[in-house]
C-alpha cells in the first residue's frame, strides 16, 4: 500500500473525490453521447469523476487493477478496483436529484470494500467485508423483512437490460405482488438505501458488476440477503431484507405461464 489507508478509506476518498469532479461539471457543455441505448449515456462529467478515482487508487494501490465503466483500464493483481464515475448520468444531466459515486474492490468475484457517495445530499455509504455497512460513520441495519404485498421493490427496465425478453413477462409479476416498484435510475444507490432501511428489496436483470458488487456488500454487511437467479425469462440480481428474500425469489423464478 502507498499509504496506511484502509480499503474501505480509499474507497470513501476515491468516491467523494469523484462526486466532486462530476458537480463541478453539473448544468455544463457536457459533451453527452449515447452508448447502447438513447437512455444509456456518458458525459463528460462521468469521465472526469472516473478519472479522478482512477488517478487516485493507481497512486495508493499501484500493484492493484483497476475497471472503470468508462473505460479505464488498468493491469494488476487479483485484486481489482471497479469505478462507476456517476451511476445515473441520465439523472444527472437532467437535473433530477437521484445520482452517485461508485467504488468497490474485488478478488475472485468477491466484494472486500466499497464506498457509495451521494453528492446531492451529501451522504457517503460504505462497507468492508466483516466490519458492517454505515452512513457517514452510522451503522445500516437492513428493515425487518416486509411481505412483498406491502414491500417497496426497487428495479430498473431498460432496453438493453431486457435482451430481446418481453419486458411484461419478467417486470409483470414484480407490479403485480410488491406493493410499490419503483425505478430510479442509480442501482447502487438503491442499494445503499436498502442497506439503509428505506426500502425492502431490489431486482434488477442483467447487471454490470460495477452496479452489483459494491451494494451487493452493503446490503450483507447491513444483515439482508443477495443472490443472482436465473428467472423465467430474465437473469435477476436480488437484494432484499430476510423476511422479504425468499417470496421475491419465488416470484421471479415461477414459470411464465404460472404467473
């Protein structure tokens, strides 16, 4: 290490630095252009916020690779940092107040440490592996577990996202049983505010790691429950408080025709 820096404290710096870069840039010639959908966008600001996290893990983890979803690219060890410079770009250069900073290291697919940082309430998520979740050095506790007739599920439906599926099919059932479903656009804040306490679940189809992994090991630390199953007709990434997991579960992997 290039300093006495916890993983956990890098990733708290690196994510905040990065919320920095991105608001400097708000309201700004943002240079925005499309990549797999007309919904799915870069801006300048989501490079500069990715390049500043990048700049600052090659300084205090040199031997460590690094992933961003921008592009960086970095060789290393097994350990390897995932960057997503601003989840929720769409939100952002749109002005609606539901963006974020993310940071996560992995080894072998597992989560060791990450940071959420939200810059528009100033609130920063983080986690390692055996220490717990907190909020701005609070401890996260997930809710008691809600059936999903009265559960806030959070989700996300784009078209990229559905890979050719009938998006009735798989986001049908999900309307039908939770009590709420709501699609804000910034997955991993979703799932720090589930680690939180503010919701009861979270599903998504066809995640990025760098929108998985870091709440994946928010969500754990905070006490709930993570898994990646294989529905019918979507692969969902799920999240969810103990008392809440496994009806989700069942809901999404039933056959098509038994909905």
């Amino acid at each position: 290490m290039a300093s006495g820096l916890s993983d956990r404290e890098l990733a708290e710096r690196a994510a905040r630095a990065g919320g920095e870069h991105a608001l400097a840039l708000a309201g700004g010639d943002l240079d925005v252009r499309a990549k797999s959908s007309p919904a799915d966008l870069v801006s300048a600001a989501d490079r500069a916020s990715e390049d500043a996290i990048v700049a600052m893990l090659r300084t205090e983890r040199p031997g460590d690779a690094v992933t961003g979803e921008e592009g960086a690219s970095v060789a290393g060890s097994a350990r390897r940092w995932l960057v997503d410079g601003l989840d929720g770009t769409f939100n952002f250069l749109r002005g609606i107040p539901q963006w974020c900073v993310a940071v996560v290291v992995e080894q072998h697919g597992d989560p060791l440490a990450c940071a959420i940082f939200d810059p528009v309430r100033d609130e920063l998520y983080s986690a390692a592996r055996g220490e717990g979740a907190h909020r701005d050095g609070t401890p996260l506790r997930v809710r008691e577990g809600a059936p999903l007739r009265a559960a806030v599920v959070s989700s996300f439906l784009r078209e990229d996202k559905l890979r050719g599926s009938d998006p009735v099919d798989g986001f049908g059932r999900l309307a039908r049983t939770a009590a709420l479903l709501r699609m804000g656009g910034a997955g991993s804040l979703e799932l720090a505010w589930l680690a939180a306490g503010r919701t009861d679940a979270w599903a998504q189809p066809n995640v990025d790691d760098w929108d998985w992994l870091l709440g994946r090991l928010l969500v754990e630390e905070a006490g709930g429950r993570t898994a990646v199953i294989d529905g019918d007709p979507l692969r969902w990434h799920v999240a969810a408080a103990h008392g809440t997991f496994d009806e989700l579960r069942a809901v999404l992997t039933a056959p098509a025709d038994a909905q």
